[in-house]
C-alpha cells in the first residue's frame, strides 16, 4: 500500500474560477472565429485556436470498474487488488470456492476452500442459499477482521467515485464501509438489519458521512483508494455483501493541469495573479481534504485524541477513562470518559448494547450525561482552511427535561437550539445543526490553524436537571498543500491576490472569509467594514453595529415584529430576553413606555391590556452583559414624533415615556397588594455586567415560602454585578430584606445605584435595600418613605456601603406597633465580615426609629466616615440617638455635619456614641 500521502480534495468543475476579469464582447467574437475553424478540425472543438482538437490536447477519461476489470488470473489486476485479513493481498484464485453456497462452481479470491474473506465477481446463477447477487456483480464475503479492495492512481488526475454496497441477504448482522485515501478515512456508513438497501438500490456512497462532495478529488500516480468493510459494531459476525465499485480518472497532462478536459490556456484569464510561475487554477487545485468523525475517531485510550477533545465542567478535560462506568444503567460494562464510577458529565462511545434503562442509543453512538454545570466537546483545528460541519443531537428517552445546544468558534456562539419534551428528535432524526439560530450558512467557514470549534450542551433554562444527550458531530477540513496559497472563500481567486480590495482592517484574512461571526445583520458585509467605513453607528465602539445588539420592545406593537426596529418591536420583554439568550451579541434591550409583568402581562400606556399566564414565580431574568433601558417614546403611541425620544432622567424635563416592570401580574393591585404579585420582578444569578437604566420597577411581592423568595422582591441579585441608572422602585413588599433590592452573595455581588429613587417599600430589614456581603455604591438617589423594623431605607450585614450625595426623608425604622426599631434610614451590622459605612454630601431629614437611631444605626465594630451632611428633624420614639447611634464602633469619623432639630426620647438628640468596655 502507498501511504505517505495526505488526501487532496479538488472541484472537478473549474468554471467558477475564469469569472475573474472576461470581456464579454471579444470571448463572443473568439467563440465565433472557433466555431467557423471547427468543421475543418478532426475532433471538434479547438478552443485556443492552435489547430489541434482540445480531445487531442488533453488526457480522456478513463472508467475503471471493478466488475468489468474483473480477472480470476491475477492479483492484482491492473490498478485493482482484493484483499483479505490485515490487508493481505489475496494470492489463490479457487474455481470452486464455497459450495456451501452455490450449487454451481463459483471462482474466487481466498486462501483456501469455503475460507473467508473472499473476493468474487459472479458467475453461477445457481445458489443453494439464496442471495441478492445478480450474475455479473462482484461481491465479497467478509470475517470478522474485514476485507477490502483498493485501486491505485496510475498517474496524477483527479478521480471521481460512484457506487455503493448491500447486504445480500437479512441476517440481522451489520456491516460498516467505509472509502480511505492512502490509509485515512474520508466518508464512511453502515448496512444492516431492516435497512431499504439491495442489488438494485445499495447504500450509495455520495450518501456516507463525507456526502457526495469528497466523491471527487486530485491524486498523485501511486495513491491508494480502498474500500474497506468490518462487520458492524451491533453483530462482529462476518456476511456477504455486495459491491459496486466505479472509478472515473482523468490525467493531468501539460495542457491540463486541473485535469477538467478543458487545455488550460482556454480558462487562464489572469493566469498568474500571484506571479510565482505556476497558473492560480493548478495551484487552487492542490487542496487537501481531511474527514473528522466524532464517533469514528473515538478513543478510550487518550483524551485529546487528535483534534478531539472530551470536556466535562467548566471545559476541564476529562482525564479517566472507566471500563464500567455507570452501572445504574447499563448490564453490560460501557466505557466513559469521567472523573468516577457513575459520574457526570461523562462522553461516550457505546459499546455495550443491553441497557437496564432504555436508551436511543445505538451500538456505535456517541453519547454524552451532561450534569447541572453542562458539558462540550472540542475539535481545534490541524491547519488553515475551510471547514464544513454536520450532525446534530438529540434527547436518549422522555424524561420532561430540555438542553441548550451551541456551537462555537473559539468561544463565541454562532448557532444555538434546545431540544426537550415531545420534540421529534431521534436518534435517525436528530436536531440538526443546519436547524440552528444561524441556518445552514454559518456551518462552513474560514479557519485557521489551531481555531477551536466546540459543541456545548446545558441543561435547559427551563430546568436544570441533568440527562443522557446523543451527539453525531463531524467535520471536513478543506486545507491547500502550500499554505501561501488559499482560497478561503471558494471564489476561484487566490486569497492573497484580493487582499488588496477585501481586507479592511489588515489583518491578512479576507473579510468575506470572516462573515461566520462577524455579519451579524446578514447582509453580506464583514461588520468591522461597516463600521470603519461608517456605514453603520457603533457607539460602544466594539466593532459590532449598534443595530445587531439592540432589541427594541414595545407594548403596543402590533405583533410578531423582530425586535429590530421601533417599527417592528417586540411586543413584550419576555420575548426580547428570549433573543437575547440566543443571541450573545444582543449587548441593549429598549423598551417603550407602558407596563411588563414578567408572566407576559403587558399594558400600553393610556391603553388596553393583556394579561399573562404565568404566577408568581415568574421573573425578568436576565443573563450576562446586558442592558434594559426605558422611557422610550415608542411608534406606536400616535405621535408623528421619533419613537427613539426618551425622558430626560437627568434632569427631569420634558414629558415623561414610563417604563414600568411590575409585579403586578394581574394589574388589579390599588395602592397595596392585591391577589397574586411576582416574587421578583427582576432576577439577576450568577451573571455581571448587567445594567437598568431608565426604569420603574414596582409591585414585586417577596412573600415566598423559601428565604430565597422573601429578599428582593423589585431586584433580587445574587452573586452578580448590576447597575442601576435613573430608575424607580415603588410599592414592593418583602417578607424578609430588601423589598426593592435584595443583594446576597458571599463576597462575589456588586451593585452601584446613581440617580435613582425608592419610594413607598417595605419589609422587615431594609425597607428599600439589603446588602448581604457585597460590595455596594449609592450616588444623587433619594429615598422617601420607605419602611422596616431596622434600616427604613438600607440594611446591610458585612459590607461597605458608599454613600453619596443623596437624600434620606420620612423613612421609617420602626416596628408595626411603635415598639422598637433601628435606623429609621441606615442600619449597618457586622457579623462576620467587615462592616463599614461611609456617607458623603448626603441629607437626613424626617426620618424615625422607634429604639435606636432615628436616621443611622451600626452595630459593633463597624467603622465609618460621614463629611459634609445634615441631619434634619429626624427622631427617636423610646430610647437614644436622634440622627445617629454608633454602638462600639472600630473606628468612626464625622466631619463638618449639620445636625438640628433631631430628637430622642431618652438620651442623645442628636447623636449617641456607645464605647466598647
């Protein structure tokens, strides 16, 4: 076997590589001139006008057939060798091998009487087992370590394979094909049991996992193609099968180095465009083709495993490979890369074909469990080139459970889809990548060396238990055998001679070659080019146009808009984050005036309503980097004005476009609570950089029967990173904490609030805010009326907060009956943290507390800094500290203060300090 070359792949047909630069008018006039010299030339055609016929200048196509080259002479035969086990060229021809079979004599390839493997073309019509092999077909009988056939290039040209194979009888056994280029697999498939494949309609090969376009390709004299066959992974038992072998060749010769049997003077126009002495098209079609088959290249020995790698959490590599994994639900042992017996995540192979619990996975799948955390796979590419990617997923049983699929390009998205309960995804229809958020197109593209491709799979939003996934994923590779010359978009034309024209931001890679991830509003446009040319607005200056990362919403829309323009927005957020989750470069959701419940009520405003189905778990959940601002005019509010006109938030003029989120689910809620309110209006977990800008968020009701649903009833923040930017939050009620914010985390949460204001909510601590060790800013908000049995406005347990230039008024720390109660504005603790708490240019007036601290409490040991503040008329019902109450503090600054008018029942009208002893 010849096996030191890699496999080149070639287009046959080379006619979209002459559009380059062609005068119309003057090949009108050549093709003239030709067709009057061709009744004087022998052969036809002349094309380039040198009075030899084309036929003559170029090598013919030759067909080699592996039933009409047949010999029962010699083996090999011309390019033809059969083959045995091992690839052993098979030496005795028997005249009568296997009477087992026939009742006539019957020739063939074997070693020995009635042995396998053997090769045949049949002759004897008469067979005392009746199989699908006609007189005239060739046919071959495997064993248990396979047999093959392969053909030898007798000089360089390109090649064109048909055919196909069938089992001959229904045995309930299987067999995998698969076609080989010097040793390496390009396309592969399977027969067996129940299969439609016979001698009339076998399994086609254009059908294999290559597809019908690695059928045609360039080689070298002395490359090898083999087909080879194994018994199938479901039944290691040997068969017939039958085989239909065809090999079109055409030469390259002087005159035709693309070996397209056209001379290539006829189809050079810029036949050099490089200048390195070698015609672009010759050079174009040196391309090497390589297959990767996620199940095909599967090892249980390493892990990578060529450019495949297993991932379980977190993308860490899955480093043990158990014989017996999982014994919960298989009876036979099953391989699996994992970190333990029956742990997950875990990818595999399957191997063992009794299962205790029923699973779609057939003998040969591959597989994966995904856990909480999910799980992916990795391919990282082996060269620069053009990969085309294909497969799909699909759930293993109905268990009620959903997961989130993407693929990804060294780390961004490019399609996404979900699979779950009563979809009809199967192990033979799986969800198919080409059905993903960005359609067939995005599945081929430019890559270069070393460029990751990875599949992740998540348990669904919907929930987050885990769940058996089954996965085909594979994975051409289109590269060139000199890497200084490409053709990255398959235009015919050497990347390097375009770069001059298609590369906008110099970085040495066609900007069409980059539109997988980088034309976003699919106009065929690299979006960097649009940007730098300022052909589109990019106000965050990331390169990507504004118009592909904002959404835009309003509740008066029509319906089913996109989401793209105010002309066709949305109609309810529910339906933007929707988007957004599937889209990562979806940075902004606008919103117009009206009202959003999170159970998908809407209300335009000064208009009708519809009202949700949901209850009150429901929320605005929001994921990572993104933003939801409000106050928009909308289009749709009757006014011949911009629907892009927002309200001034700064400072306060024009008229005001509302922007309501509320709990109010039912929109029945009249001054207080009424029926059933959200929990949380607005949740945030596990995710940073999130901002509300512009916003009023009212009627969250945090009245669950779990401590996580009585915190946060407006925002409930957890182990994430959010700012707050002219909003509003009124009318929220919390069982607990923070009945507008609630911020819980351990040491991981951060909120900063600017020009904002909290009116009217209450809970029992931090009638506004609760901040449970996190980092926490306040800057020019205003907090009036808001009530708690400690802290009326802000509460906060093993934080700093910073607070400046705002204003605290008529808010109450004090308990339903007047009998106790810290910080009627402010109350800070420490408990196991640090606890500080630093105020600048801030006013304190009207506020009260029934025990201690009628605007500010600290428990002990937390320190502080307050400068340049007043504290007016604020006051004490039953004990100390009118304005301010510092109980043992480590260490506490007031400066340049105004206090006036505070009063305290007992002792400190204005302020009480209370030393540590």
């Amino acid at each position: 076997m010849h096996c030191s070359r890699s496999f080149r792949f070639a287009f046959v047909s080379f006619a979209s590589l002459v559009a380059v630069s062609i005068n119309v008018a003057e090949l009108a006039g050549d093709q003239i001139d030709r067709e009057a010299q061709q009744s004087s030339l022998r052969g036809g055609v002349d094309c380039n006008n040198n009075g030899v016929p084309d036929a003559d200048e170029v090598g013919s196509i030759v067909v080699y057939d592996l039933a009409a080259d047949w010999s029962n002479a010699v083996n090999p035969i011309g390019p033809w060798t059969y083959l045995g086990e091992n690839d052993a060229v098979l030496m005795t021809n028997l005249s009568d091998w296997d009477s087992i079979h026939w009742s006539d004599p019957q020739a063939a390839w074997a070693d020995s009487e009635n042995d396998i493997p053997a090769w045949f073309k049949v002759t004897a019509s008469q067979q005392l087992v009746t199989l699908d092999l006609p007189v005239g077909s060739t046919g071959v009988h495997i064993d248990a370590a396979g047999s093959g056939v392969e053909w030898a290039s007798p000089a360089d040209g390109v090649i064109t394979i048909s055919g196909g194979v069938w089992h001959t009888r229904e045995t309930g056994r299987s067999t995998d094909w698969s076609l080989e280029l010097n040793g390496q697999s390009f396309s592969k498939g399977s027969i067996g049991t129940g299969d439609p494949y016979d001698s009339t309609t076998p399994f086609d090969f254009a059908l294999g996992t290559g597809g019908a376009g690695v059928l045609s390709f360039a080689v070298s004299a002395g490359d090898v193609v083999k087909l080879q066959l194994d018994p199938g992974a479901t039944s290691p038992d040997p068969d017939f099968v039958g085989v239909d072998l065809n090999i079109a060749f055409v030469p390259v010769t002087p005159a035709d180095c693309d070996a397209n049997q056209v001379p290539d003077e006829c189809e050079f126009v810029a036949s050099d465009c490089n200048s390195n002495g070698i015609d672009d098209q010759c050079e174009l079609a040196r391309v090497q083709f390589q297959a990767f088959d996620l199940a095909a290249d599967w090892s249980n020995a390493v892990n990578p495993i060529g450019p495949w790698t297993y991932l379980g959490e977190n993308d860490a590599v899955l480093m043990t490979n158990l014989s017996d994994w999982d014994s919960i639900h298989w009876s036979d042992p099953q391989a699996a890369w994992a970190d333990s017996e029956n742990d997950i995540p875990a990818w595999f192979k399957v191997t063992a074909s009794q299962q205790l619990v029923t699973l779609d996975l057939p003998v040969g799948s591959t597989g994966v469990h995904i856990d909480a955390a999910g799980s992916g796979v990795e391919w990282a590419s082996p060269a620069d080139g053009v990969i085309t990617i294909s497969g799909g997923v699909w759930h293993t049983r109905e268990t009620g459970r959903s997961t989130d699929w993407s693929l990804e390009l060294n780390g961004q998205s490019f399609s996404k889809g979900s699979i779950g309960t009563g979809d009809p995804y199967d192990s033979t229809t799986p969800f198919d990548f080409a059905l993903g958020t960005g359609g067939a197109g995005v599945l081929s593209f430019a890559v270069s060396a070393g460029d990751v491709v990875k599949l992740q799979l998540d348990p669904g939003a919907t929930q987050f238990a885990p769940d058996f996934v089954g996965v085909n994923f594979s994975i051409v590779l289109q590269s060139n055998a000199d890497p200084n010359v490409a053709d990255c978009d398959s235009n015919g034309v050497i990347d390097s001679c375009e770069l001059a024209a298609n590369d906008c931001n110099n970085d040495g890679v066609l900007d069409s070659c980059q539109l997988v991830t980088n034309d976003c509003n699919d106009n065929g446009i690299a979006d960097f080019c649009e940007v730098l040319n300022g052909q589109v607005a990019d106000d965050n200056g990331d390169g990507v146009p504004d118009t592909c990362q904002i959404v835009r919403v309003d509740a008066a829309a029509p319906g089913g808009g996109d989401g793209l323009s105010w002309q066709t927005a949305f109609q309810h957020l529910n339906d933007a984050l929707l988007a957004a989750s599937q889209s990562d470069l979806i940075s902004r959701i606008e919103i117009a005036q009206g009202s959003y419940a999170p159970d998908g009520a809407r209300r335009a405003a000064g208009g009708s309503q519809v009202l949700g189905t949901g209850g009150a778990a429901e929320s605005f959940s929001l994921r990572a980097n993104l933003e939801l601002a409000g106050g928009y005019r909308g289009a749709y509010d009757g006014s011949a004005e911009s629907p892009s006109d927002r309200t001034d938030f700064n400072n306060g003029t024009g008229e005001r476009f509302e922007t309501i989120l509320t709990g109010d689910l039912g929109f029945d809620d009249d001054g207080s609570i009424i029926g059933v309110n959200a929990l949380h209006v607005v949740s945030v977990t596990g995710a940073e950089g999130i901002s509300l800008d512009g916003l009023t968020v009212s009627s969250g009701s945090a009245s669950g029967g779990s401590t996580a649903d009585r915190v946060g009833a407006g925002l409930r923040l957890e182990n994430g990173a959010v700012q707050v930017k002219d909003c509003t939050f009124r009318g929220c009620v919390a069982v607990d904490s923070g009945a507008a914010i609630g911020v819980l985390a351990d040491g991981d949460s951060s909120i900063i609030i600017e020009r904002s204001y909290f009116f009217d909510n209450t809970a029992a601590t931090g009638g506004a805010i609760f901040v449970g060790d996190s980092e926490f800013q306040l800057s020019d908000c205003r907090f009036v009326g808001n009530r708690a049995d400690e802290g009326g406005a802000i509460y906060g347990v093993d934080s700093v907060l910073n607070i400046e230039d705002s204003e605290f008024a008529n808010n109450l720390g004090l308990t339903s009956d007047g009998s106790a109660g810290r910080g009627g504005a402010i109350a800070v603790y420490e408990v196991s943290g640090q606890g500080e708490l630093l105020i600048e240019r801030s006013a304190f007036a009207g506020n009260q507390s029934g025990f201690t601290g009628g605007a500010i409490f600290t428990s002990n040991f937390v320190s502080g800094y307050i400068a340049n503040s007043q504290f007016f008329g604020n006051r004490i019902s039953i004990f100390h500290g009118g304005a301010v109450y510092l109980a043992a503090p480590d260490a506490f600054v007031m400066v340049n203060c105004e206090l006036a008018h505070n009063q305290a029942n007992a002792n400190g009208g204005h302020f009480t300090l209370i030393l540590d002893s």
